[in-house]
C-alpha cells in the first residue's frame, strides 16, 4: 500500500482549490479523510501554518506558505519527517511553475490541473521503497526543524469550530467563548432541560446542587470545549452529592435525581455540532 495516498493545494484565503492528485482508491477512510480535506480547506486562514489531523488508519499533514496551502493524505506508518519533507518538495515544485499573480488572479476551481503531473511524480518518489526528498531539501533538516518547532496536533471537534467561524455559524459575544451552532433539540432534549430545573427548584436551599443542575442545562444547550470531559466530571459530581444526602432522602427521591442527571449526561455528549458541508469538491 503508498504510504503517501493523496495529495491537496489550495489557496489560502478562501479555500479555492488549485490542483490535486488524480485518486482511484475506494478506501473508506480515505475518502472520509478527504472529506475533513474538503472542510478544512475554508478554515485553513484559521489554522496553525503546519499542523496534523490524525485518523485510524490515516492522517492529514498540511503546510501554508506565501497564501497557499499544501495538503497531503498518508498512511500513519510514515513518518511525520517524511511527510512534512513531501509537502515541502511540493511547496518548492508549485512555486518554481506559478508565482504569486497567478495564484491570486484564479477565478475558478483546479486551475492548474497541469500541475497533478508534478504531483504524481513526487508522489511516486516518496512511496517507493527508500524514496525520499527530491529537491533542496533533506531529511534531517526537517526532523530538525520539526523539533525545534512541532506541528499542531488538531483534532475533529478543532476543525469543526474552525469551520463554523469560517461559515459564519458562530457568533462571538464580548468576554465570551464560541458558540457553535449544535443540532436541533430534540423532545427527549425538552423533557431532560424540564427535569433539571424541577430538580433545580427542589434544590433552592441547596446552592451546590442549584448550580450543578443549572451547569448541566448550560452544557446540553450550547457547545464548550472538552465538553466531554466537563459532563462526565459534572455526572460524578452529582452522583457523590446525592449520595452524601443518603438517608436525607429517600431511596426514590435519590433514583430521580441521578436518572435525570444520567440521562441529561447522555443527550448533552450525543449532541452533536451541527454539519455543513462547505461548496468546494476535491
């Protein structure tokens, strides 16, 4: 199997697609890795200049330069040195065939198809066995400059954030975080938000519990980052609560409060942030 799968340039301030590498394979992970590929390519003003997307059996390697971004899809047994010294080779090969001028001028999607030549032959360079950097540029002296400055480890929940505020799907308030735009509440949604403030105003004399309830409706209702980790943190929460009232209350008055916060838990990790796909095709 090539180790380097497909590979991507765009440019950089809207996304336009310049040229890519013509791609036959039907591997499922490839073409959901392609997908983020497509998704990205609007967010990518927004992201690190280097940076890495990791997948199960394939990652996502990118590097923007001079208003162009070089993207590339390979397998997770190459090594991130390797990788990132193929996008520099195609860095090195785009800027020797088209300047700047012509970059910016492009009205429309793939203008340099011609390119996709350039792009195999690297391609197939690097996948042979021993291939390795075909230009100026060596090994060590990416694993050097690699180490010297690590590229950002990003991650789906990352780049999804990214693309709401690319498509203006996030709307930022003075001294506050990004609210992306989750799905639809469901009616199971509705019945979890009215049973936690029934539990809330049985709690009034409990401000603890009055502010656990409150966060947990805060969590299912708008997006916060490490949302998972804060929902299951908050379940424990309220389960060592309710438990410290045992004998306070009885046994099923203690089964609906933590089956209201179980469940809450449950829907506010199953609500997902909400798709859009952008218009650009790879």
């Amino acid at each position: 199997m090539p180790m380097i799968l497909f590979a991507f340039v765009v440019r950089l301030s809207d996304g336009l697609p310049l040229s890519a590498s013509a791609d036959f394979a039907h591997n499922r992970e490839l073409q959901e890795r392609k997908q983020q590929l497509r998704k990205m390519s609007k967010t990518l003003g927004r992201l690190p200049e280097r940076g890495t997307v990791r997948g199960h059996d394939l990652n996502i390697y990118f590097v923007s330069s001079e208003g162009v971004s070089y993207m590339a899809v390979c397998h997770r047994g190459l090594s991130v040195a390797k990788a990132f010294c193929f996008l520099e080779d195609l860095c090195w090969a785009f800027k020797a065939c088209f300047d700047s001028t012509a970059v910016r001028l492009a009205t429309r999607p793939y203008p340099f198809l011609e390119f996709e030549g350039t792009i195999q032959k690297l391609k197939q360079q690097y996948n042979q066995i021993g291939g390795g950097p075909a230009l100026d540029i060596t090994l060590a002296e990416v694993q050097d400059d690699l180490k010297r400055q690590p590229p950002k480890v990003l991650t789906v929940e990352e780049l999804e954030v990214a693309n709401g505020l690319a498509n203006g799907h996030i709307d930022q308030g003075p001294g506050s975080g990004p609210n992306v735009r989750l799905q639809p509440v469901s009616p199971a949604g509705i019945l979890s938000l009215v049973l936690n403030i029934m539990c809330a105003s049985l709690n009034l004399i409990r401000g603890v519990h009055l502010i656990e309830y409150t966060f947990q409706c805060h969590l299912y209702l708008f997006h916060s980052s490490r949302k998972r980790f804060k929902s299951v943190s908050l379940l424990g929460v309220l389960l060592l609560c309710n438990g410290y009232l045992f004998g306070l209350r009885n046994v099923w008055q203690l089964l609906f409060h933590t089956s209201v916060a179980g469940v809450s838990t449950a829907l506010t990790l199953s609500r997902k942030v909400l798709d859009r796909s952008s218009d650009c095709g790879v």
